[in-house]
C-alpha cells in the first residue's frame, strides 16, 4: 500500500467514527489522522515519512552541533553520522510499527500531549486504519506464530 491508499482509507475510517460519534472535523483531529495514518512506515526506508525523519534527524544535529561551534565539517559529519545512525537502527519492515502496541503508545502519547480524547480516538483510527489494511495485503498481524 502506498501512503495515499492509507491516508484514504484512515480518513474514511475516521469519518465514520467521526459522523457516528458526532465529533466535529477540525484541524487537531485531521493531524492526528494523517501522521497516525503514514507513521507505521516510518521503518521503511523508501517511505516519505522515513526519508522525513533521516533529514530532520541530519538537520537537528547538524544546527546543534553547529551552533556549540563545533565548526563546519564536524558538525556536518555530525550530520552524516546521525543519518547513517537511523539508517542502520531502523527496525525491520512491518516489525514494532505495525504492532498494536504502537498502536497504543501513538494514542496514549497523542492524549499526553493534547488531552483531549478526540484527539486520540482519531489517531486511534488512522494507525488502526493502516495495520488493517496491510494486514489485507499481507495478513502477518493474525498470524500464529
Ligand atoms: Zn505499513
């Protein structure tokens, strides 16, 4: 699945849930759709949210670096090194990220952050959105092992 057959299919989820529960759309709730809808993927190394995350992860130590005056090509290495860092200690494709523990700590750290339950309830319903519908693709969640 690319990440716009998930984003459709966690935005409808969650305007079912929505519509039924009589919970407004607002911008809070259709964040919190969208990044629980693309977050699983975060570990694989083709997805717009990885890629994301390696050149935010570059960036920050970069300017962190950059600005205690480690210089130019330090901090660049520093850079360099932190991208290589989250390349090599990304997890396995559809391994913690597409557990129903992630699950649970996406919504419990959206509530932490937000403390507002509907917040919650719509990331809940883009990361539960998205494990269902690999699990279509590839049916590992049900498995036995
Ligand atoms: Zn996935």
């Amino acid at each position: 699945m690319n990440y716009l057959q998930h984003l459709a299919a966690a935005f409808l989820a969650a305007h079912a849930m929505n519509f039924f529960l009589k919970i407004p759309w607002t911008p809070q709730l259709a964040a919190a759709v969208f990044l629980g809808a693309i977050l699983a993927d975060v570990d694989h190394s083709k997805t717009k949210i990885f890629k994301f995350l390696v050149a935010a992860a570059a960036a920050s130590v970069f300017a962190i670096a950059y600005t205690a005056n480690l210089g130019v090509l330090i901090s660049t290495a520093a850079g360099i090194a932190t991208a290589a860092a989250v390349f090599l200690l990304k997890p396995k494709h559809r391994s913690v990220t597409h557990s129903w523990v992630a699950v649970l700590a996406y919504v419990v750290l959206l509530f932490v952050l937000t403390r507002n339950i509907r917040v919650s309830l719509n990331g809940f319903a883009g990361y539960a959105a998205h494990l269902l519908l690999d699990s279509k693709t590839s049916g590992f969640y049900f498995k036995r092992k």
